[in-house]
C-alpha cells in the first residue's frame, strides 16, 4: 500500500481546536499512516511558542534549580488543549509533572527544547488512537553530531513497520552518548522528511498555515503568487536564504531518497499547494524566476591585494583564519585581484571582526580592507535563470528604478541563483521591486 508521512508544523497544532483540525485530515485519508508533530506554535501574534518557553524553562532551572515559573505556561497550555479536546482518560497532568522533574534532573537545553514535541505527540496519539513512537527510539546523530543516516533508517523501518499508524514528535533524537539532541530551530521538518524516507513514503506532506511555498515572502508582499511546482535544488537556495516555510536541511533525506514533498495548507486542505519535485522529474519553465528569499544582518569584509590571483594559498590562509576561530561564512565573491568574505554579523560581535581583521591582515597582508556592516542578501531563484541576459538586465534594472543601491552581487556558481547584497534598510524595498518586475508584469517569457 501508498505510505504518505505528513508532518504538522506548531501554527497548525497550537490549540485544541487546530489540533482537531489535523486529526480530521489525518482520518480523511488511510495512506496518511505516519505523522510527525511540532509543538504548539503562536495562536495569534504575540503569542509565545512553546519550545521558546521550555528555553526559558532551562534558563530558569539552571539558574536557581527549579523552572516552576517558566513551566507553568506550558502546563496550562497543554491542560488547556487536552480538555478542549475532551480527553478525560489522558493523564496529561502526570506526564507534565514526570516531564518537569526531568528537565530539572537533567540539565540539558536540547533535552528541556524536546519537551514540547514529545508531549504534543504523545496526547495527539491518545486522540487519535494510534502508536506514540518517540523519536530518541529511531532518529540518531553520531559522534561528530551529525545525523546518521543508516542507523536511524535501519530503526525507522524496523520500528515502523509493525505499527499500521503512529504518531512520531519532531525536532530530535539521541545523540551518540544516548542523551537527546535537538536539530536547529523549525527542525520538526528534517524529522519528517527522515521519517518520510525511512518508511519509503510515496510523498511527504508538509501541513503549514500557508496555501504553499508563495513567490516572496508574504509579509513583506500582501498576497504573493503561490509557487505550484519548484524543484529540490530551487527550493533549496530559497530556505537557505530564509523563506523558512520548510526547513533548508529537511530536502535532503527526501531528495536522496526521490520522495517528492507538497507543502498544504491545515487550515485551507482543498487547497493544491506547492508540489517539490526532484530536479529530474521537474519540467523547466523557460527562463522563469520561480521565487525570491532574503535575510539580513550580514557583514562583508572586502580585501584587495595586487597580483592576488598569482598568490597561491590566499583564499586558504584567509579561510584558515576563520576556521580557526570557527567562523561560518556565508559567501565568497571574488574578482582577479579581490576577495570578499560575506558573514553572519552575528558571528562577529562583541570584537570578534576586530580580531578576525587583525589575524587576516596578519596571514595574507592585504592592500586594502573595506568592512560593509548592516547587509541584506537577497536570492533570486529560478533554473535557468542566470543563462539569460535578459533577467539580470530586469533584475538590475528595477533595482536601480526603486532606488536600491547594490552593494555586492553574487553569482557564484549556481546556475539558479542571483544574490544581491544591499543595506538592511533596502531589504523590504529590494525584495518587492524584484518582485513586482517578475510577477506583476510578467510577461510571455514567464509564463
Ligand atoms: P510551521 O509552524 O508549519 O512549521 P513556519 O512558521 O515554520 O510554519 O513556516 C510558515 C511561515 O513561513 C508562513 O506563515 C509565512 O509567514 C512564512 N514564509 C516566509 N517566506 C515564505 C514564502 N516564500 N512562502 C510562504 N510562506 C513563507
Ligand atoms: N518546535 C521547534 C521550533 O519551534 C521545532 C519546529 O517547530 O519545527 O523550532
Ligand atoms: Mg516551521
């Protein structure tokens, strides 16, 4: 029989009334045999998640031994939703107590972050009457805390197998020393997509509070396009660069294992979506730009040195430098005799871009350094999309006609991708010119 795993993200799950919701869609179809949960999300804005409050749990516990303050909203939170739901035999309050004294004993951020997941999967399995299958069970990382592959796919299997439905919490597993690690914040999405390939799943179903994966993102434009279909590789470029709808890391299981994956809308199901293709099954659509994502916050570090390009070993020494001090970077344009270092400003607060500058100039005695702080990246996507002059020429041209002042642009290697560097200040703007050039007058090329 046709497997699906779908996975419900927090803004589908944060109330009784939601979660009921995602049962009935659950019920509406037996191939929806595995579902992977969040934790209750915002129910309006201003609202606190539930993995936020647990953080402050940890703070609280690891501060003065006890979390009792933190942990009272999620206590009510969690009665609350078990008594909408009119589950009178689940013994929520006991679980709530075991998981606390738990996150007190235990000591862990990764652990106490966990607890949201796990208790929302284990009384949405009580409502539904399926398996609760913890995923400490079947999803690991190894040593180097990176996930691993065969040992968790062998446990998905052999675990799931036997169970004709169950309901497995997102965003960890256990770690090598058998204690419980945390993917990155939105990471429910990688568990789904783990799930979805350990079982072989016909399809991955992405259960949001959007229609779809839209053309920008909605709340700098009112109403995008949807995106009907994208491929692996353009989704990829887009989540990386912020459109957080799916998780950047959560394409891979599924790419591997050619799992296509439709991200619904809970709270619209009729609604078609955005189907993920991989790249060998999606048909090109001529020179389309298939969407725009950005962030801010970046710092560029510029560097000039005559007859760069004969020095062998420059991009290494500098890059040494920033492994050493385990320093990420985000992009690395260069020209003949210039190298630009494109890199979270998080990253270097609190005098780390002093330092970093001062041990760059020391390992490769550049001419010249020029440090642009307070950037915006911004990507535009498509396949194909760099081959034509015509989309650049658009690109650059809107940009010059809304006023934004380019300041670095990276084409890399990608043959998807057009990266823009721009002031914080001109993000919102740039991304709605690029916008508005591609999808309100498009034209026959893009169609
Ligand atoms: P979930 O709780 O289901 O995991 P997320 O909040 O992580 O949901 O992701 C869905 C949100 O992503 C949407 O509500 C929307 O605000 C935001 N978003 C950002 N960029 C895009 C985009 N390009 N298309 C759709 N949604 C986007
Ligand atoms: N609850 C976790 C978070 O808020 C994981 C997730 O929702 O995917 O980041
Ligand atoms: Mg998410």
């Amino acid at each position: 029989m046709h497997v699906k795993v779908c996975k419900f993200g927090g803004s589908s799950l944060a109330d009784g009334n939601n979660i009921r919701r995602a049962a009935e869609i659950l019920r509406a179809d037996e191939t929806r045999r595995y579902v992977v949960v969040s934790a209750p999300g915002k129910r309006f804005s201003g609202d606190v998640k539930i993995t936020d409050q647990l953080y402050e749990c940890y703070r609280e516990a690891a501060e003065t031994g006890s979390c009792v303050n933190a942990f009272a909203p999620v206590r009510r939170r969690f009665l609350s939703i078990v008594e909408e739901l009119g589950l009178e035999h689940f013994d929520i309050a006991s679980i709530l107590d075991e998981c606390e004294r738990q996150i007190i004993a235990n000591k862990s951020a990764d652990f106490t972050a966990s607890r949201g997941e796990y208790l929302n999967a284990r009384l949405i399995a009580a409502l539904l009457g399926w398996d609760f299958v913890d995923a400490q069970e079947i999803i690991y990382f190894n040593e180097r805390g990176m996930f691993d592959e065969a040992r968790s796919y062998r446990l998905i299997e052999r675990r799931l197998k036997h169970c004709k439905n169950a309901v497995i919490p997102g965003f960890y597993g256990m770690d090598a020393w058998g204690c419980v690690k945390t993917f990155t914040r939105g990471g429910s999405d990688i568990s789904g997509s783990i799930i979805a390939r350990g079982v072989n799943a016909e399809l991955y179903e992405n259960w949001t509070d959007v229609s779809g994966f839209l053309a920008c993102d909605p709340r700098i434009v009112n109403n995008p396009q949807k995106i009907g279909v994208i491929s692996f590789k353009e989704l990829r470029e887009l989540s990386y660069m912020g459109a957080n709808v799916l998780h950047a890391d959560a394409i891979y299981p599924v790419r591997k294992g050619d799992i296509p994956i439709r991200i619904k809308n809970t709270f619209r199901p009729m609604d078609e979506g955005t189907l993920i293709l991989p790249s060998k099954k999606y048909v090109k659509h001529g020179n389309r730009v298939t969407g725009i994502a950005g962030k801010k916050d970046f710092t560029v570090i510029f560097l000039e040195k005559q007859l760069m390009n004969a020095e062998i070993g420059f991009a290494r020494k500098v890059l040494s430098v920033l492994e050493k001090d385990g320093i990420n970077f985000e992009h690395m344009p260069s020209g003949i005799d210039t190298l630009s270092l494109v890199i979270e400003s998080k990253y270097l607060a609190g005098g780390v871009l002093d330092t970093l500058i001062g041990q760059i100039k020391e390992a490769v005695n550049p001419d010249y350094v020029r440090v642009l702080e307070d950037i915006a990246l911004v990507a535009t996507v498509g396949h194909g999309m760099t081959a034509s002059v015509g989309t650049s020429a658009r690109l650059f041209t809107a940009l010059s006609q809304a006023g934004v002042n380019v300041r670095m642009i990276d084409q890399g290697s990608s043959e998807i991708n057009i990266i823009v560097g721009i002031d914080n200040a001109d993000y919102e703007k740039c991304v709605r010119a690029i916008y508005f050039e591609f999808f309100s007058n498009a034209t026959e090329a893009d169609e």
